[in-house]
C-alpha cells in the first residue's frame, strides 16, 4: 500500500469534489451490476440443485436462463466490477490523504476475491450452456465463485461502511475487527437483499418472453419465470426497508445529516412503487409493470449510492477542510518561492516576518499604540541585550505586567521566531 | 376477492409506515442531536488554525482536573476588549460582559449515561492522549459538533489498545 500512498498526488478542492462526484457515478454503476451477478449466481445454483432429478425439466431451464441473465463476460465483469472497485479503491485513498488511515487497505484484499468469483462464474455459464456432462464440477465451480464474491464483497463493503466511521479507525487492525459490527452487517444484508431484489426485477425485465406470459398457457416456462422474478423481487422489497432503517440505526451520529432521512424515506417510496409494479405483474402480466420495477429498483440503489456520499461527506468535514488548507499553503508556497527567485534571501526572511507579524501579532499589538497588549516600541527594546530571552518569551509567553492579559502561547517552530525577532529589531531601529 | 382488492393497499400502508419511520427519526435528530447552536457564533477555527491559541489558553483545567473548563467572560474580554469590536458576535459578548453574567453555551460532549461514569480530563492529559482524539479536529470546526460516541465500547477499545486499565472500578466508581 506504501507505493500507492507516494503515487498520489496532494488534492486540491476542485480535483476532491470531482473525485467525489465520480465515485457517486461508477458506485451507481456497480452495485446494480454486481446485485445481478451474485442474485442471478445463487438463484440459479439453487435451481441446478432443484432440477437435479429432471434434466431438461423446468428448474434445470431457469437455471441455465439466470446464468445468463448477467453477463460475467470478460469485459462486463471488467467494465463492471473491477475497475469500479479499483477506481474507487484509488479515490478512497485521494480522499485520505496523508490521514495516516490504513483501514481502507482491506478494499485491496477484496479485489482478488471478486476476481476469483468471476473467474469460477464464467466456467459456471459456460459448462451450463454446453450441458455439460459433469454436473457435480458445474455445481461446485458456482458453489465457490459464490463464496468467493460473498467473501470479496464483504470486505468490500466493510471497508465501505468503515470510512464513514473515523471514530473506529485507529482500533481496526484485521479483516475480523474491520468486518464485525453491527453498522456493517447491516449495510451487508441491504446490499444482499437489493441484490436480490434486482435480480427478480431483472428476470421480469430481460428473461421473459411476454407474449407467452400474457396468452394464457398455465404451464409455460415464461409463467414459471414470471411467478418467480416477481415473488423474488416482492419478499426482498419488503425486506429491504427494514435492513435499511437497521443501517441508519447503526450509523455513527458524526456521519449523519438531515438528508440522510429525506433519502431514505425516497427511497422507501421508490420501494413502494417496486412493490406496486410487482403486484401489477402478478395481476395484469404486462411487460411495462416489469420495466417500472427494475427502475425502481436502480433508482433504489442510487439513493443508497447518494446516501453514502453524504454521509461520507459529513464525516469527512473536517478531514476536507484540513485538505483545503493544506492545498491553499501548498499554493502560497509554490507562489513564495516564485517570488524568491527573484528577491535577495535577507529581504525574503524579512517579508516572511513582517506577514507572520501581520498575521499574528498586530491583532494585539501595534508599535506605538496599546491594542490588547502593550506597544511594542516600549517593551521590545528591553530585550535588545538579551535577543535569547525574546525568542524563549515568544516561545513559551509569561505574565510579565499585571496592567495586560497574559499573552497566549502560538505554538511557533523556531524559524518562524526567528524571523519575527528579526522583523521586530529592524522595525524597532528604523524608528528610532 | 375482498382481500385481492386490499392488497395494493396494504403494500402502500407497509411501505408507508417506514417512510414515516424515516422522517420521524429525521426528526428526532434534528431535535436532539443535531449539533446545538451556541449563543453566540464562536469560531474555533479562528481562535486555533488562523491566530494559533494552544487549547490549554482557555481551557485552562484541561491538565489539573476532571473537566477543561469553559473560559469565562473576563477571559474573553481581555482581548476583546480591543480587537474586532465592532462585530456583532463581539457585541454580544460584551452584553454578557456589561450585564455580569455567565454565558449560558450549548454542552457538546457530554457522556451518555454520566452518573454512573467517572472521567477525569487530566489523567488523559497526563497519558499525553491528543485533545482530537476525543474532541476531533476542533481546530478546524466553526460550530462545534461531536464526532466521536463518547460510548463505553469506544473507551474500552482505546482502553486497551494503549494498555490502559480496564478494570469497571477505574470507571465506574
């Protein structure tokens, strides 16, 4: 992870809130994506197993027809499900940057999972599309990339689900403490059960043939599909606002905001209209309810991509401005020493003194008047023999006259003393 | 055929219930525990990243006893007196200051089940703990707001993770 951490270059406001902006897209992008994939992956080894008995029978069919539904082609799963995860892997680290956090390192040890998942999945489609005459292998190929996903996924998801909660990050210490908590079981099982959700709005949406639905043969395979994706899609929606309202209940307080709530509740609308369109399926069989389901349901995930970008955003608050401010100093330095190329080095200490004077002191004292401490025209010229105890009053402020407020201690490095020492006797000689 | 035509209306009441649930607990944050806005606008950020007060210049008890302490009035006015007098968060508190009385601020940090626990500011100081790894970047905050749960578990973690005692009665006396 080291060379990751030197290969990134400082952030600057515009390049963060950009980065944020892309990480809310491919999010959008890959959730829905990767629901499907794994939905599609379990239903259809359930049907493998379901249809054992009878080759060629119904379960067999759906089986196969599910193992298609995603596509874990190479450049789907590449387009997809990888490059989202390392893309956002990379502007997690933009985000963090030199907050010495390592936590979101376990986003890495996901990716080979997810990989390792796709790999057995596609052997899974393919021996499932050539009928294949070892069923045991295809079943156990599509047992593993599930647990491989499962597995890449979770760590994917706690990483996720930890960057919100900066409280914890300084105890994490491996996969086991990054994975156990309530806050990320939760957002664990949203995501499962959104997976499924769209999986059976995916099935009514891609795997149908709408014509056999609507024209009453009882026993059809397209009825079969159609119970199927709708009774699938109907169970995970109701599920889903639960585990949602579980996730909200275990946010940290310091990631939450007002619109986390107005969110939700869209989004639970959103699920509403899912339910609505299921229920349409079921009764009219028309393709259209099909299609407003599925769009729900991506909308759903949008939300749940949205609400994590703003509580990420609430809980980074301070982290941004801390980045904002070491952007602005980079910036002024870059200027300062554009300017030094040209200035003589005993003028250029002295215009760093005058602007830390400027900066720090002259909101308290001024040459020759009292503001809130007293003028410096009297009390500086009494260390003019001892320059030493000047720099260690700066250093370290004591109550020397009862008359003023004591001076606060600035917390100045030794350089920045010394230029204000500097600054302070020239000033005082020019006057006199 | 009753119950077929009730269907569609229970999946709305349902779904309803916890659209409801989530503006309620919207709500309920926004009334509890939303970060409390404080009489008068004080900036941390101004105080510590742009002059460089150290926190111990006004949170003087910080090292020597249970709480940090609120600095009082005069504590303020001592600079105020001077700068920036003419803006109206200034002149608010040099109302407090002609009128002699306490400014009533908003507690930010404060521990949920406090009776039953024993906290002390200066132990923590002494074990050279950062202010920020309770408080956060305060620093850097114009209103105040609480980023860490102050919840036993969180204590317990750090607790240990430094090999601080972990026994209740260090706690709970």
């Amino acid at each position: 992870m080291e060379f990751l951490e030197q290969n990134i270059i400082p952030p600057t406001p515009e390049h963060l809130g950009l980065l944020k902006f892309l990480r809310v897209l491919i999010l959008f992008i890959h959730f829905p994506y990767m629901g499907i994939v794994l939905g599609s992956a379990v239903c259809s080894v359930v049907f493998v197993f379901l249809g054992s008995g009878a080759p060629g029978g119904t379960y067999s069919r759906a089986a196969k027809d599910l193992s298609l539904l995603a596509g874990y082609g190479r450049s789907a799963a590449f387009f997809l499900g990888i490059v989202p995860m390392v893309t956002s892997i990379l502007i997690s680290r933009q985000l963090l940057y030199q907050s010495g956090v390592t936590v979101l390192h376990y986003q890495l040890y996901a990716l080979p999972f997810v990989l390792a998942g796709f790999v057995c999945l596609s052997f899974y489609r393919v021996k499932g599309s050539c009928n294949s005459e070892d069923p045991g292998l295809r079943t156990s190929l599509g047992i593993l990339g599930i647990i491989f996903l499962l597995a890449g996924y979770l760590l994917f998801l706690a990483s996720l689900s930890r960057f919100i909660d900066p409280e914890k990050w300084p105890f994490i210490d491996n996969p086991a403490e990054l994975v156990l908590s309530w806050h990320v079981i939760a957002r664990y099982k949203l995501f499962l059960a959104s997976a499924f959700g769209i999986t059976g709005s995916g099935v009514l949406l891609f795997l149908l043939d709408w014509r056999e639905v609507s024209n009453e043969p009882v026993d059809s395979h397209s009825r079969f599909m159609m119970f199927f994706g709708a009774g699938l899609t109907l169970f995970f929606v109701m599920l889903l606002p639960l585990f949602w309202l579980w996730y909200l209940a275990t946010s940290p307080d310091a990631s939450l905001s007002y619109e986390i709530f107005i969110l939700s509740s869209a989004a639970f609308f959103l699920l509403l209209v899912a339910g609505l369109a299921v229920y349409g399926v079921i009764k009219s069989r028309r393709q259209p309810y099909g299609v407003l389901a599925f769009i729900a349901l991506v909308m759903v995930f949008l939300t749940s991509v949205m609400v994590d970008h703003y509580t990420l955003e609430t809980a980074m608050t301070e982290h941004s401005i801390i980045l904002k401010a070491m952007a602005e100093e980079r910036a002024e330095a870059h200027e300062l020493e554009h300017e030094g190329e040209e200035a003589v080095v005993g003028e250029k200490v002295e215009v760093k003194g005058a602007a830390l004077f400027e900066d720090l002191c002259s909101m308290c004292h001024s040459f020759t008047e009292e503001v809130v401490g007293p003028p410096l025209g009297d009390v500086v010229p009494k260390y003019l023999s001892d320059i030493e105890g000047l720099k260690a009053f700066l250093k370290q402020p004591t109550k020397k006259d009862p008359d003023y407020p004591e001076m606060p201690e600035l917390g100045l490095e030794e350089e920045e003393i010394e230029a204000i020492v500097d600054y302070l006797l020239h000033e005082i000689k020019e006057k006199r | 055929m009753l119950v077929k035509k009730l269907i569609p209306f229970a999946i709305t009441l349902y779904f309803g219930i916890f659209i409801a649930v989530a503006l309620a607990m919207g709500y309920n944050w926004k009334l509890y525990k939303q970060t409390p806005e404080q009489p008068i606008a004080f900036s941390h950020r101004i105080h510590v990243s742009q002059i460089g007060l150290q926190c111990d210049f006004c949170h003087r008890y910080a090292d020597k006893s249970v709480t940090a302490g609120v600095p009082s009035v005069q504590k303020c006015m001592s600079c105020h007196e001077a700068i920036a007098t003419e803006r109206p968060e200034i002149k608010k508190l040099h109302r407090y200051w002609q009128d002699q009385e306490p400014i009533p601020w908003n507690r930010v940090h404060r521990l949920r089940e406090r009776k039953y626990v024993y906290f002390t500011h200066k132990r923590h100081i002494k074990a050279q703990v950062e202010c920020t790894t309770c408080h956060g970047e305060v620093g850097v905050m114009d209103r105040v707001r609480k980023v860490r749960s102050l919840e036993m578990g969180w204590c317990v973690t750090c607790h240990r993770s430094k090999s601080a005692p972990t026994d209740c009665l260090i706690c709970h006396k």
